[in-house]
C-alpha cells in the first residue's frame, strides 16, 4: 500500500523538479544507488521494472526506504498493464509511470488513489489522459518531441503538467531548455545514473551528479 497520496507525490514531483529512473537486478546495488540519491536531495526515486524478478528487487527496496529513508517516495516505471500496475502497488508503490496510455492502469491506480503518469506523444493521447485524472503527464521518448512540442501542448492547455523523460541530461543548457517551455518535472536515467557509475560502484560521485542536477533544476526554474 502506498505510503504517500497522489497530491502528495504530484506535489513532491512539482517542489523537487527531477525524478532519477534507475533498474538494477542486484538488491544490495540497487539499495546503494537508492541512498546515493537520497543523500544527494532527490525524494522521488522510479525504479524502471524491466528485468525478470523485477517485482521482488522493488519490494525489497521500498521496505528498505521506509526504514531507512524518511520521506522517499518510490514509484515504478515501465509498467505496461493493470495487473502490473496492481502488482507493484500491493509492494508499495506510490506512483506507476507506463511507456503508453492504457485505461486499465488508469482504473487500477484510481481505485487506490495512487499517481499515474502515462506515456504520450500527441495531444490527443494527453488530453485522455487528463480526462481519466491524470495529474502529470509522461512525455515520452522526450529526445524525438523535445523542448518546443512542450512548448506548443501549453499554449492551448497551459494547465497540463509534463514530465519528459529520454532526452534529459543534467546540465544546464538541456535543463533551462526544457523548463523554460514549461515542464513541471523532469525524469532522468542513464543521462544521471551512468553505466560506468554502475560499474565503478561510485555511489559518492553519484550523489554528487544528484545534487548538482537539483541545483540547476533549482537555479533554471527562477
């Protein structure tokens, strides 16, 4: 059962501007990376459930941050239908983030009041989105539609939150590109969480990459 409201997600996503996306098999690496985040200021953490077991490693986390972690709000991401969506909420997941719209995860979600941000890529997609209480949504993969499809979704409905995620790097030039076209969050992976932090296991250059991604986050957003 989710430890936080969907407001309150929805809220946290807002206030912190970053969400970091990160998939590991391995729970005791997986942890490491989860606290490197958290000690660099990120409070939203999207575990990206795309290997087999993945269920198990993400139950194992969420039990680990809510004794260890005050305040850290973990989600799931790449979750493609329903009983997924249903899955991951009975291990605690306090938002699900999917690579398309599907009304069946927005009905699982609902029922229990837990945030859903549905991957879109046209008007359309996002306007249905918003009509089945979507609070923030996915624009995704953000690389192909960029800056300037934000840019033009907001001059017609300047009240819809946009998260993109896949494009997204942390410097400040990518950063102050895609909030000065009015995204309300951002999601970042490999771009943030690298294959060769991983690798090196240098969880104290992470936390430092983290810290230094929320600060230009803060500094674009003035």
């Amino acid at each position: 059962m989710a430890q936080f409201s969907r407001l309150e997600v929805a809220q946290a996503m807002k206030d912190t501007g970053m969400i970091p996306l990160f998939f590991h098999n391995d729970i005791e690496l997986s942890k490491k990376v989860l606290k490197a985040c958290y000690d660099g200021g990120a409070r939203l953490m999207e575990f990206t459930a795309r290997g087999d077991f993945a269920h198990e490693v993400f139950g194992e986390l969420t039990k680990y941050a809510i004794a260890e972690l005050p305040g850290m709000i973990m989600g799931v991401g790449s979750v493609t239908d329903g009983a997924a969506a249903s899955l991951y909420m009975a291990l605690g997941a306090n938002f699900i983030v999917t690579p398309v719209l599907r009304e069946d995860i927005a009905i699982a979600c609902n029922r229990k009041k837990v945030l859903w941000s549905p991957g879109c890529g046209t008007l359309t997609e996002i306007t249905r989105a918003e009509e089945l209480g979507c609070e923030i949504v996915k624009l995704f993969p953000g690389d192909i539609y960029g800056p300037q499809f934000v840019k033009g979704i907001k001059g017609p409905q300047p009240w819809t939150s946009v998260m993109p995620t896949g494009g997204v790097s942390p410097t400040e030039e990518n950063l102050k590109g895609w909030f000065d076209a009015g995204v309300t969050c951002v999601g970042m992976g490999s771009q943030l969480i690298s294959k060769k932090i991983i690798a090196d296991k240098d969880y104290a250059k992470l936390e430092q990459d983290v810290k230094n991604a929320l600060a230009i986050v803060k500094a674009v957003r003035k």
